[in-house]
C-alpha cells in the first residue's frame, strides 16, 4: 500500500514539471534559482547561480517573464536590472531576514553622520537601501567592489560579517559596519570548525562571508555558493567541509560525485529559501503570481547602484 502512494506521488511530481515546462514555453518564461533551493526546485531550473550570476543573466535574458526562485530581494534585483520584463516571485512571503536589518531611516541617519563616505551595499537589502547607495556588491565580489570605490571611507551595510571580512582584505578602506547578520550563517561556530578539522583534517574547509568573523579567519577559503562550486571542482582534495545554507551541498554532490562533503556543525536551513515549491512554481506561471512592481524612481536609483557594481568587477 505504501508503494503505491509513494507511485502516485512521483507521478503527480512528473505530471507537475511536465504543465510547468508546457507553460514556461506558452509563456516564454524563463525560471531562475538560487543554489539554496530544494533539489526539485534546482532540478527544473533553466539557470542555478549565486546572487552574482543571476543578476547577470536576468540583465541579458530575451525571454518576457522571469520566474525567480529564490528570496524576495533577488526577484527584485532582477526586476531593477530588466524593468521592461515581468518578474514573478512564486511565494510572496520569502524574504531575507537579513535584508530587513536595515530600514531607510536608519541608513539616511548613518549618511548624515558619514557625509564624506560612501554606501556600500550588499545585495541583500530591499531596493529602498539599494536606491541610497553608492554601489551594491554581492559576496563574490565585495572585496572588489569596495577596493574599486574612489574615496578612503565607506558604509557597509546590511551584513556585518560580510563587512569584517572586506574591511580584513581592504585594510586600506577605513569601513563603518551595520550589524546586521543573517540568521542561517550567525550559527556556524568556531568550536565546530575546530572539532571538524581534528575529525576531518585532510578536508578543505570552506565557509560563506556571512559566517562569523571567528570562522571566516580560520577558514581555507571564503566564498560566495558560486565561488564554492568553481574551488571544489578545481580542487584536487577529495573532502570538503562547507560552511553555508545545506541546500548547496545537494548541488555539489551532484556535481562531484566521487568527493566527499560534510557540514560544518549541524546542516543549516533557511526557512525562506525552502518556501519555494514546485506547485508555487506552476501557480506562479498560471496565475501569473506574484508580480514584483517597485516605485520608479527607487528602481532608477537602484539601478544605477547596481550597474556601477558590474562594471566594477
Ligand atoms: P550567494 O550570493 O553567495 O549565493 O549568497 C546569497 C545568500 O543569500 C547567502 O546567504
Ligand atoms: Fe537571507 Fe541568510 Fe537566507 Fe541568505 S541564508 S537568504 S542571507 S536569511
């Protein structure tokens, strides 16, 4: 009996994909995720990337609509970079706590103090924040972005691991930190890392930006889930422990089948990145939900703060 509900079931998952695939072509929809996905989100996906890589390709898709799997604030950014197209975030409610760490009151408040410095800001924030800021970065390419800025001071925000980590690469820059922090990686702990290593000492241990300062020092890379599958596959080691959200480790066990991956301490999930179902996907195309509009001139501000960071890496 049990069997054949389990049938049923993966029956009905394939009936799903094939009438979301049939409606993605009626549409001429594309659907974007983010390497946090659940694997059947992941699976369907026409392109899987970090924050970096899909807010390039959403500024060159041909397509009309974008179906953007992912947290709120990305559909946005794809929404900033391609006005003219329609993005659909298919659960309305997955945001990033992160993101809302930072309002625009406390950031006008944070310019008044710092006249002569400039905002960065990491993409990770609504497009209110982005819209007063200087230049946005993602966490591949911070470093970059912030070493790029022309003046001596900057103000970082939302993340404030993310900006420890910048300001310890680009101790030129003199950077004032938010302290905001995202809830997922705030969990990675240095005791973990420690009682990995003495288990797994041949193992690469590789954290995201986000994690705590303590980790990110004693890491052996840090970087960005795009930046994590490029070193694993380049790597010659055979076991890595990764210090990220547990859905990237699904893809880099699909694409390195024959290496070895372990969590750094339990496996951490974010809540808003798996609200995202494959039936939130077939609603999102037949019912042409949820329809991500912004405020014209926030969008035109935003974009010039997007932009800048492109053509900064
Ligand atoms: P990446 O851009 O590295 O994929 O990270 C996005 C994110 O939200 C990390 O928590
Ligand atoms: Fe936001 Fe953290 Fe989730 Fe990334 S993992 S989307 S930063 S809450």
């Amino acid at each position: 009996m049990a069997k054949k509900i389990r049938l049923n079931m993966e029956v009905d998952m394939q009936d799903l994909k094939s009438k979301i695939l049939e409606l993605r072509k009626e549409q001429n929809a594309v659907l974007l995720a983010h390497n946090y996905q659940i694997p059947e989100i992941q699976n369907i996906a026409d392109y899987l990337g970090d924050s970096l890589e899909l807010s390039k390709i959403s500024k060159d898709l041909k397509e009309n609509t974008i179906v953007f799997c992912g947290v709120k604030f990305m559909a946005e950014t794809a929404k900033i970079l391609s006005p003219k197209k329609k993005v659909l975030l298919p659960v309305m409610e997955a945001g990033c706590p992160l993101a809302d760490m930072i309002n625009v009151e406390d950031l006008i408040e944070l310019k008044g103090n710092h006249p002569d410095a400039w905002v960065v800001s990491y993409v990770n924030s609504s497009a209110e924040i982005k819209a007063l800021s200087d230049v946005c970065c993602t966490s591949a390419n911070a470093i970059n972005v912030v070493r790029n800025v022309p003046v001596k001071k900057i103000i970082f925000v939302p993340d404030k691991n993310l900006g420890w980590w910048v300001q310890k690469n680009v101790p030129e820059k003199e950077i004032i930190l938010w302290q905001g922090y995202c809830l997922v990686h705030e969990q990675f702990s240095i005791d973990d890392l420690m009682l990995v290593r003495k288990f797994h000492p041949t193992a690469e241990v590789i954290t995201h930006p986000e994690c705590p300062h303590d980790v990110l020092e004693k890491s052996d890379f840090v970087l960005s889930t795009a930046g994590m599958l490029k070193r694993v596959k380049d790597s010659t080691s055979k076991k890595f422990v990764i210090g990220t959200e547990e859905g990237l480790i699904y893809r880099l066990k699909k694409e390195n089948p024959e290496k070895y991956f372990y969590s750094l301490g339990s496996a951490r999930t974010c809540l808003n990145m798996k609200k995202t179902k494959l039936e939130d996907v077939y609603n999102a195309l037949a019912k042409g939900q949820y329809v991500v509009e912004l405020n014209l001139e926030i969008m035109e501000k935003a974009k010039l703060a997007l932009e800048r960071m492109v053509s900064y890496v």
